[in-house]
C-alpha cells in the first residue's frame, strides 16, 4: 500500500535530473521512504517505475535502488550501505542511453540497459510506502527539499565533482537546464497519511 505524499506531475519530463534531500529516524519495518519517477501516462508497469531512493531498512543503514520495466514488472537493482538516518543527497540522472542513481554526487548505481528505459515522460513522486509486517507504530520520514533538471534533446546529462548538475566543460554539449522546478519543506517531516 502506498502512501502518495506527494506527486509532480506539473514537472513532468523525458530525460533529465531529479534530486532530493532526506533522511529518515529507525522506525517501523513496515514503512520504507523513497524518491521515485512514476510515469505521467499511469500505464504502470508498461511505462516503468524508477525508485532511486527505498529506504527498506528499518535501521536506515541500507537503501535501494529498483528500476521497474515491462509488461511484466522486471526490475534490475541495487543497493548502497549508508547511514540514512543522516541528511544524504539522493540524485537519478535519465539520459537516452544510462540511468544512474546518485548519493551526495557520487554514482552508486547504473543501468545502460536499453529494456529498462521508461518509453514516456515521468514525474517525481515522494512517497512513505505500508507494507504491513504486524507492527502497530507509525513510519516517518523527512524531506528538506526536491528539484529538477531538464535534459536538452539529444545531450546527455553530467554531474559535476561537486555532485552538482551542469556541462562537463565548454566543449560539450551537455545541458541540464534548471527550470525553477523545486519544492522546499525547510526540513519538516511528513508522517503516515500526510500529504504536502
């Protein structure tokens, strides 16, 4: 059972940069925080599903990485050991040819598989998952702020040393253009069934 926090579909886009800033307290193992891109068509699983942050770890110790695709729901993924009840930058750079997960501007995670590229244009979705385990406590997760990046049609997305996003040098034609798309909750935290 998922419980939407908060979609933008406003900021619907093919290719590009989304990333956020999080972290979440230990608590209860029947709810897991994510950053994800959900596709704007709701054909799911056709159009894909791109988690590039799941905390399942009740611990907040290890997070996930699940690139959903296909009529059947296949799913490559992977995972990163790291402290989240921590603020971490999480980060998914969607170019034509590599999908890549990013924490604190470094890649922890990468597909160039071509079966797993989305065929449409998603949106971020932040969402605090119930998969019900018995436990009665309620989950929690906190979210300072989120933000995107376009791709330009036909460049491939960068990120700086610095974890920033941007053109590798004058030479390339990369460019990820910062549209003003951005929410900040000012570090406020959002709990079962809230919505922002």
């Amino acid at each position: 059972c998922a419980l939407p926090i908060w979609a933008w579909k406003e900021g619907s886009q093919q290719y590009g940069r989304w990333e956020g800033r999080v972290r979440a307290p230990v608590g209860d193992p029947s709810y897991n925080a994510l950053l994800l891109l959900w596709p704007t068509a709701e054909n799911w699983p056709e159009g894909g599903e791109l988690d590039f942050m799941e905390m399942m770890d009740p611990q907040r110790q290890k997070t996930n990485a699940f690139f959903h695709y296909g009529a059947d729901n296949s799913q490559v993924e992977g995972s990163v050991e790291i402290d989240a009840t921590q603020w971490h930058n999480w980060a998914l750079e969607w170019t034509p040819d590599r999908i890549t997960a990013y924490v604190d501007g470094e890649k922890w995670f990468e597909t160039t598989e071509q079966k797993v590229q989305p065929p449409g244009p998603m949106h971020l979705c932040i969402q605090l998952d119930w998969f019900p385990k018995g436990d009665s406590e309620t989950g929690e997760v906190h979210y300072d702020w989120v933000k995107q990046w376009s791709l330009d049609e036909g460049d491939q997305a960068s990120t700086q040393s610095d974890g920033s996003a941007g053109s590798t040098d004058s030479d390339s034609s990369t460019t990820l253009t910062d549209e003003e798309n951005n929410w900040n909750g000012h570090g406020e935290s959002a709990s079962e069934g809230d919505e922002s």
